[in-house]
C-alpha cells in the first residue's frame, strides 16, 4: 500500500522561505512524484514535479525561479526550497505521486505568508 506523508509547512513573512519534505513508502512503480497547492475558494494548482525515469523537474508558471523541486538524500523522499515567498503563495500544499499510474495524495501541510 502506498502511503505519502508531507510536512515542512509554516508561517513565514513575504521574502522568506520555507522547505517542504515529501516521503513515499510501498511505492514500486513510482512514475513522478511532486507538489500541488491548493488557496482558499481557487481549484488545485500545480507547483513542480518530478519524473522518476529522467529526473526532469518541471515547474508551475507561478513558482518558477523561485521554487526548486530536489531528490532527498533518503530513496523517494523530495524536498521543495521555497524562497522569495509571497502572500499569494499561502496555500495548502500537498505532496502526490504516481505509482502504476495511480495518483496518491498526502495529507497536505500549511504554508501561509503574511506580514
């Protein structure tokens, strides 16, 4: 059974950064893991991924330059750098991964930027 728990979520003020960390287990066909965010009344919104056979990270229009999506040093766990943070980045934020072409989904952290 394949189980996604993401952490790292806080409360920063604009221009300060945030590290995000997502951990997988009982995935053995994992295609892509990544991050989605979601703000109060908007639809779920990409942030990055990354795709297991070529390491190819790609990012959300919102997030580019700012975010960077990286392997941590433990097997299927990533790590999103959040810097430059802005008040529009305040979201849940979730962690998914594609496993044999199944989507699972952590239980998301908070990151709210406010002065």
């Amino acid at each position: 059974q394949v189980k996604v728990v993401d952490s790292g979520g806080g409360l920063v003020q604009p221009g300060e950064s945030l590290r995000l960390s997502c951990t997988v287990s009982g995935g053995t066909k994992i295609i892509n893991m990544g991050w989605h965010r979601q703000a109060p009344g908007k639809e779920r919104e990409f942030v990055a991924n990354i795709r297991s056979s070529t390491d190819f990270v790609a990012y959300g229009e919102s997030v580019r330059g700012r975010f960077t999506l990286s392997r941590g040093n433990v097997k299927n766990t990533i790590t999103l750098q959040m810097n430059s943070l802005k008040t529009e980045d305040t979201a849940v934020y979730y962690c998914n991964v594609n496993n044999d072409d199944k989507d699972y989904w952590g239980q998301g952290t908070q990151v709210t930027v406010s002065s």
